[in-house]
C-alpha cells in the first residue's frame, strides 16, 4: 500500500522523516493531482483557509478544491474519502467561511465515496494557532485583549482529531457517518484565558472588547493589510457558540478527549 499526501513546497519535510512517501499536487489545478492519487487506498482531505488571500477565496479552496480532490479519488478508483469540515458548519450560516464548508460537506455527500465528515471544534497542541496566540499575549503583554469572551468552545486535542481519522479508517461501520469533534471541556473564551493565565502563575489585565468595535476594527485591518488577525466573516463565527456532543465520538471511535486544563496544566505547569 502507498501513501502519499498533498503537501505545499515547504511542508513535507516532517511526514518524509516518519518514511511517509510524499506528492505534490495543487488542489486547485486537477492535472497535478492525478499522479499524487496513484497506488493511494484512501484519501484524508483536510484542507481549508480562515482568511481569503488574492486567489485563495473560501469558494476556491473550499468548495472548488474538494470537488477536483473528489473527483480525482474518483478517476484513481479510490474508494475510501475522509473529510475534515468545521464545528457549526450548515447551509443558513452568516459567514461565508461556514457556507462553503457546508458546500464541500455536500459534495462529499454526493459523490458516491465511501465517506465520512469530521466537524472538529477548535483544534489546539503543540503548534496550534489557538493557544499559542494568547499565550504569546500573556507572555509579552500585561493586557490581554479578550474577543468574544462568552462565546463558548469545546477544544479538540490534535491528536484526538488525527486518532479519530485512524479508527475510522479501519471502522467501516463509520462510513456515511457524520462526527462532531469536540472536547468534554465547555469553556468560554474568557475562561480559557484565565486558566492560561492562570497554568502560567502570572497576572494580567483582561480587557474585553465589544462586537461592534471590533466589526468596526476588522473592516479598517481588511483594507489595509494583506493577512488581518481578525476579519468581519471570523467575527460573523465568533458570535454564536461552537459547541457540540461527544458522545457519538466517544463511542463509535473509542476517544477519550483530553482536557484542555489537563493539557495547560502539562506545557505551562500546575494551575493554581
């Protein structure tokens, strides 16, 4: 059996040192994935962009890029389609982002492959963007800037999500299955804050910042930078809650979510 993975120029370095063979394809260019699909048994998609760049628009990388990674499992008579989409995904969302993930969601659903959905929650590890970035806040600020601070989560350990791929890869009562991704922790934004704060046996300032000056801030960081931290369509995500039930998780991939606390607890040292 051979695996190969679509990588970017720079960022198959780590899988090539596990002995994992390595393509490069562009998903948005369907000639080059035809190679990549060779000798491959199953695919794992996990492709996706929080913020649009030039070209690299939700509607692009989203829905387009599915529809050439499908169809290109399809043409290489590969059968078996892993899909990772996003917590709170569904056709009558505000943000743009949610609308396209629901879009691939359906193509997925549509294409005869033997598939199944991952919506994960928040991801967060070693190297995620979610706890490192206020950590580095913490680190570097005596005030933290608090964004949607009673928006509740239920982070996902990164290697729950990618233990969750693996059991269903080799579950095929997990076919045609749909799984929310989430931790056991319900936790608002605040709070998260707090326990880093906290894991970190420090002090800061909180300083909570309402909806309608941020709206108002990420219009301004749009126009004026190629990359904002924040944009008006992560805005539109981060007014509802992003929470689901593990149960079904629980059960049919034989997870036992590791807790968020636990793992601050572990990297910054024992809370207080």
């Amino acid at each position: 059996r051979s695996e190969a993975g679509f990588q970017s120029a720079s960022g198959g370095e780590p899988l090539q040192k596990l002995g994992v063979e390595t393509a490069l394809g562009d998903i948005l260019q369907p000639d080059t994935l035809d190679e990549a699909m060779q000798g491959v048994s199953a695919v794992i998609h996990l492709v996706g962009i929080r913020v649009e760049v030039g070209e690299a628009t939700f509607e692009r990388i989203h829905l387009d890029g599915t529809k050439n990674v499908v169809d290109a499992a399809k043409k290489a008579g590969v059968r078996r389609y892993i899909h990772m989409s996003a917590l709170g995904t569904r056709a009558d969302s505000r943000s743009r982002y949610s609308q396209t993930k629901w879009k691939a969601e359906e193509y997925v659903r549509s294409s005869g492959l033997h598939h199944t959905i991952f919506r994960p929650s928040v991801i967060f590890g070693k190297k995620d963007g979610f706890i490192n970035l206020f950590a580095k806040q913490i680190r570097f600020s005596p005030i933290v800037p608090i964004v949607a601070g009673k928006t509740l989560f239920q982070p996902i350990w990164v290697e729950d999500v990618a233990d969750g791929f693996l059991q269903a890869l080799k579950k095929e009562e997990t076919i045609g299955r749909e799984y929310e991704m989430v931790g056991l922790d319900r936790i608002s934004m605040a709070e998260l804050i707090h326990w880093i704060i906290q894991a970190k046996k420090t002090w800061r300032l909180k300083i909570h910042l309402p909806f309608p000056f941020m709206r108002v801030n990420a219009f301004i960081l749009e126009k004026i930078l190629p990359r904002p931290p924040i944009t008006r369509d992560q805005l539109i995500n981060l007014e509802e809650d992003n929470v689901g039930n593990p149960t079904v998780m629980i059960r049919d991939l034989g997870i036992e979510p590791k807790r968020v606390r636990d793992y601050l607890q572990e990297r910054f040292g024992k809370s207080q």
